[in-house]
C-alpha cells in the first residue's frame, strides 16, 4: 500500500508547524502549504487560499487534508471553497480547525464563521473531522513582552478559561488524520482545567521565578493596547471572545486530547515551564 499523502494548510502557523512533525512521526507523507515560506521536514508547495488555481494543484493526490486559516473577514468564503476544492479533488478525508463553541447564532463573529465552514463541510458527503480548540495557550506568547515586565492584561475578570495548548491540537489532528472512526465527528480540545487569568499569572510565576501579575483591563482599553497591531475587525472580534470567555461560557473541561492521543493534555504549568525563555526578562534577566 502507498503511503499516504497528508496536505496541511496554514502548515507555517501555531497548530500547522507542530501538525507537520507530529504527522511526520505517524509515518505519512507529508504536503506541507504555504505562500512560500518553506516548512522543513515537508514536501512544499505554495498555494494561497485566495487563488484556487493554485490550491486545486496543492490538492491532487492527496489522500487527507487538515484545513486551517487565520481569521478574516472572507475567511469562511475561502474555507467553504477550499472544502469544495477538496471535494472535487477526490481527498478522502477532510479534517477542519473550528473554535470553541461555535455556533450560527453566537454574538463572537469568529464563531459564526466557523460555524457557517462546520454547516458547509457537513453538507458535502466527504469524511470530515471538527476540531474545536479553547482559546490557545500559546496566544500568551503575544503578551510576552508585557508578562516580561511582570504583567498582563484582558478584560476577563474571574472567569476560568479551559485554554489548550496548540502542541495538544496538533497531536490530536494528526491522531484524526491518520486514524479510523473519526468522520463525522466533532471533538472540542481544551486542556485538562479552566484557569483564570490569575491562575496564569501564578502559572507563569512558579515556572520563571519571577512575580508576575494580572491585572483586570477594560475592553476599550485592551482593544487600544492592540490597536495597529491588527486590523480593526480582527480586534472587534478578539474583544467579543473575550466577552464570551468573561461570561464563563468557555470553562468545559473535555478529555478529548487525551482521547486521541494516549496522554493527558498539557496543563497550563507544563505551558509555562516549556516557555520561560520567551517570558524571561528584557533586561536579560533568565528564568
Ligand atoms: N488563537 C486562538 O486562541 C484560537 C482558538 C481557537 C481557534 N482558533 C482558530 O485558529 C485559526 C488559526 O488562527 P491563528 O491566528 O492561530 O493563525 P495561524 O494558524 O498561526 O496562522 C495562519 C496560517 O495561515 C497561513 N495563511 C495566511 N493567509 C493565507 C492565505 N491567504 N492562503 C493560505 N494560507 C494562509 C499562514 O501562512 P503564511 O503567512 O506563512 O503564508 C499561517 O501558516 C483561526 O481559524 C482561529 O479562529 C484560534
């Protein structure tokens, strides 16, 4: 039997660059797709998700493909088109990144549109998988040079989040990719407790030896720390997860990490511990 041939989009992104070894050591092929920055420990190709010329191309002969787009506006348009694409292409397996809680008639835009991409790649009589993460651990690292100086910021409040750890998707990706008994389903990936952001900071202070703190923002003040960071509708959306996160509505605990792969999910002070290099000090001070 041929090996087969596995086609990872966003293969340069948080999940997508750990999704590539991690289907590597499951023993496929792996295509990895970027607008060209290269992948190591991948055959290549560029294609971008607004050209479909070329994603038509990414996609022959692939036998799974394991679809993953930042968000945008037209995000949904270009993901619905890329199952469609996969579709005609003859993949045998289509597996989608989601969120959370996605949901038609939710307030968070970023749910709505993933769940229109859900609704659509149901629709379409392919084997497809739903992988539904919590807010990402590794979203952390974009604090890092706050959290070096000791603190952060979000309107939160006390609420407790199941956040997960995006090495956790990509091992239970690549599990669903390679393995039986998954079409049709749906596995929401959070970590194995809901923390709140204090918990965090305690989190990050155990493992840098450090004092670390949390501090409560308010939406318009977290939106102007971002600003000109992101556009303005990638930061109204950040605003209503986080609304959604401060209502308690993201604090389920699932086990479907450890489900799918063998092995507890990471918790947020295994997190921490891997990554204390990247919230050590400015000053240089190590952790
Ligand atoms: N962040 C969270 O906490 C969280 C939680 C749950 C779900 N999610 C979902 O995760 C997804 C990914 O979000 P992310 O912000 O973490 O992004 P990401 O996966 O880190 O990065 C986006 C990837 O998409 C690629 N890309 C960008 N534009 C493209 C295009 N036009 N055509 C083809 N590839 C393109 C980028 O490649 P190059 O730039 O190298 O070309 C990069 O590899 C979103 O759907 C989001 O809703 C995020």
């Amino acid at each position: 039997m041929n090996t087969p041939t596995v086609l990872v989009t966003g293969a340069t992104g948080t999940v997508g660059a750990a999704l590539v070894p991690a289907l590597r050591a499951r023993g496929v092929d792996v295509r990895a797709m970027t607008r060209g920055r290269a992948v190591p420990g991948a055959a290549n190709v560029v294609a971008d998700l607004r050209d479909p010329e070329s994603v038509a191309e990414a996609l022959e002969g692939v036998d799974a493909a394991f679809l993953n787009s930042p968000s945008a506006e037209d995000a949904a348009a270009l993901q619905i088109r890329f199952a469609d694409l996969a579709r005609d292409a003859g993949v045998g397996r289509l597996v989608v990144l989601s969120q959370y809680a996605a949901r038609a008639d939710s307030p968070v835009r970023f749910l709505r549109w993933h769940a229109e991409v859900e609704a659509h790649v149901g629709g379409l009589g392919l084997d497809h998988t739903v992988l539904r993460p919590n807010l990402y651990m590794q979203g952390l690292l974009a604090f890092a040079p706050a959290i070096a100086q000791g603190r952060f910021a979000a309107p939160i409040g006390e609420a407790a989040v199941s956040l997960v750890d995006t090495r956790d998707i990509a091992d239970a990706a690549a599990a669903v990719l390679t393995g039986a008994g998954h079409a049709g389903r749906t596995y929401t990936l959070t970590g194995p407790r809901a923390v709140t952001h204090g918990q965090i900071a305690q989190a990050l202070t155990a493992a840098t030896g450090r004092d670390i703190a949390f501090h409560e923002a308010t939406p318009e003040r977290f939106a102007a720390s971002l600003a000109g960071m992101l556009p303005p509708w990638q930061l109204e959306g950040l605003v209503e997860d986080y609304a959604h996160y401060a209502r308690g509505e993201a604090a389920e605990v699932h086990t479907s990490v450890a489900d799918l792969t063998g092995r507890p999910a990471r918790d947020i002070a295994d997190f921490a511990r891997d990554h204390t290099a990247a919230f050590a000090a400015a000053d240089g001070h190590a952790s």
